[in-house]
C-alpha cells in the first residue's frame, strides 16, 4: 500500500493517481515525485480551495512544522521564492549546533537566511527546536523556595531584634 503524500489515501501498489484526489503516486515506496509535481499538485490543492490538504502534504514532503508549511504554502499563493524541498533536516542540526555553543543569535541569523522566514518567526522556530532538544538556555522558574527562605531570615532577625 502507498500513502497519496497529498490526502494520505492507501491505495493499492501499481496506481499511478490516488483514488481519492488523483494526485499523481510514486512510483515506488523510496521513489519521490519530482518538484515540479509536487508544485504543481499543491497548486492545484489550493485552486480547489483545499489549503489545510496543501499545508499538510507540504508537511508530510518536507517535515516542516506548521508554522514553516504555512508560511511557505502562503508564500506560493502570493506568488514569491516557494521551496517545495528544504532541507529542514540539515538547517535543524545547524541550529542545533549553534545553540550548543550558546549563539542563539546565530542560530537565529541563520535560520532566516536558508528559511526566507521574518525574524519573529525564525526566532519562534529557533526556541521549538531548543525546547524540543532540551537546549534552553533560559533558567525556568524553580518555585518559591528562595522567597520562603528570605522570609524565614527576615522573621529570625525580627524576633531576635
């Protein structure tokens, strides 16, 4: 059985559209459609107003996470730079090995320049993949241990005073 990439339809071997959309199949489990197909195939989902199925097969082809699909799906329906295969996975070790160093700003730099992403976005992008990783830099919150302690302090002085 292969998954149409675009509605995630089984379909039995030996088709070459899916049964469900018509998208053009693989040939073979390990054999990816070309780019151009995909382009187009996608364009073709958002002409039938099928954006969430777009969003998703970008999704299934690139392993972006939501935010990157979305924005690169909005990005072919304004017309600008679209990239229908980044390498995501590359860029996410690149990252990866920045923040290791802690150069989150570098981390950030770069993401946006191989993703074409706005700074807030790279940024949010940046902090999933540290999150994800267990990379954050950023101390989270341990209670109120320190407050409790001071107030202990603060009551001792004031009964000995």
């Amino acid at each position: 059985m292969s998954n149409c990439i675009f509605c995630d339809q089984d379909n039995p071997p030996g088709l070459t559209h899916c049964r469900l959309c018509n998208a053009p199949l693989p040939e073979s489990e390990t054999d990816i459609l070309s780019d151009e197909t995909f382009y187009e195939q996608l364009k073709r989902l958002l002409s039938d107003n099928q954006r969430i199925q777009a969003v998703a097969a970008y999704r299934r082809r690139t392993g972006a996470d939501l935010t990157a699909a979305v924005e690169a799906i909005d990005a072919m329906e304004r017309d600008e730079q679209f990239n229908v295969n980044p390498a995501n996975a590359d860029l996410e070790w690149e990252v990866i090995g920045y923040l290791e160093r802690g150069e989150k700003i570098g981390a950030i730099k770069l993401y946006r320049d191989k993703t074409n992403l706005g700074l807030k976005e790279a940024k949010d992008a940046v902090e999933a993949i540290e999150r994800r990783m267990g990379l954050s830099t950023v101390p989270e919150p341990r209670g109120c241990l320190g407050m409790v302690l001071l107030l202990c302090a603060l009551l001792t002085a004031l009964i000995r005073w």
